[in-house]
C-alpha cells in the first residue's frame, strides 16, 4: 500500500506461462451478513494459508472491489497443475469450505445471499505483455518481480515477442527437427 514507486518504465519479470485466476463474491442480500461475512472471510483465510506456503504455487494476488457488493481477487500461479492441486488437497481449507457448500445445496439449504464465481487462463509465452510507469509493482509484476522494460522492448509488440531462455532452447529443437517438430518438414 505504501511501497515506493520504481522510477522509469519497467515490466513483468514473468518467464514461460502465466496462470491467472480470477475469482470473486456477490453479496446478493446485503443483510444476510451471517451469510456472506463468512464467505468473505474464508478468501481472506485462503489467501492467508497460500501466503504461508509458497510451495503451493500462488505467486501473487491482487484484491479488487467491483462495487459494495462485488469482491475479486486477480491470483497469479505458478502452474495450472498447481492450481488444480491446491483446489482438491484434502488438507487446503478450500477442499473443507467446498466440502461445507456442497452438502448444504445437496440439502437444499442453501439461501442465495451470496454468489460465488471464477475463471481461470492459462496464458501462453507470448501472449502477454507489460509495462508500469514510474509504479510500484503492481498486478503480475508483483507477482514475479520487475524488470527495466528495455530488457524486454520498449514497443508492446517487443515485449509480446519476448521468449524466456527455456522457450527459446525448445523452439531452436523444434526448428532443427522441420516446421512440424516431427522430425521432418512439411510439405
């Protein structure tokens, strides 16, 4: 809230792909604050428990308001394997909170006081790219560090070309093997 702006321009240290979830909460009824604090409470608690064990795979969050009665949190991950791990780990409170949503709709007692919803992209090298203007880091850089934005062009359509070392070692394998990395050209 209070970090330091880093002067210049600069962009997302992001190598490979990046994950990003996109979940929030609607509070359909604002008087049913039995309801819905608790939902609220439980994202906190979650993003609590991912912060404490990084080996999970959250690189970073952002909390946004929509309106007073929308929520979202913007996740950064490392992978959509570790995503989908966290989500089902039987020792995450995410697997216990489901556990508790599911049996009271299967019981019908569930009162709509709170919407729930997520989206979840998995982006391709390249397809993505940033920049931050004399800002602290913010969004994805946040989640991975800055760079001076040179390292990476000073045009967007530089910075989309940008592959990671990794990428680029696969790509020169796939072009010694022909255009369909199957060993043999096209034709």
């Amino acid at each position: 809230m209070f970090a330091k702006p880093v002067p210049g321009r600069t962009t997302a240290a992001a190598e490979g792909e990046v994950v990003v979830l996109l979940i929030g909460m609607r509070i359909n009824h604002f008087w049913a604050v039995h309801q819905w604090l608790p939902v609220m409470l439980s994202m906190f608690r979650m993003l609590g428990e991912l912060a404490r064990d990084r080996s999970r795979g959250l690189l970073g969050h952002v909390l946004l308001t929509a309106s007073p009665r929308s929520y979202h949190v913007v996740q950064y991950w490392e992978s959509k394997e570790k995503l989908y791990a966290y989500a089902a780990a039987a020792d995450a409170l995410h697997h216990r909170v489901w556990g508790i949503v599911n049996r009271k709709e299967r019981a019908g007692k569930l009162h709509r006081h709170v919407g729930l919803w997520h989206e979840a992209y998995v982006v391709p090298e390249g397809s993505y790219e940033s920049i931050y203007f004399d800002m602290p880091p913010a969004g994805l850089a946040a989640a991975t560090g800055t760079l001076p934005v040179e390292s990476r062009g000073r045009r967007a359509a530089d910075r989309f070309a940008h592959r990671s070392s990794g990428a680029r070692g696969k790509a020169d394998r796939q072009g010694s093997r022909g255009e369909s990395g199957e060993g043999a050209p096209r034709r």
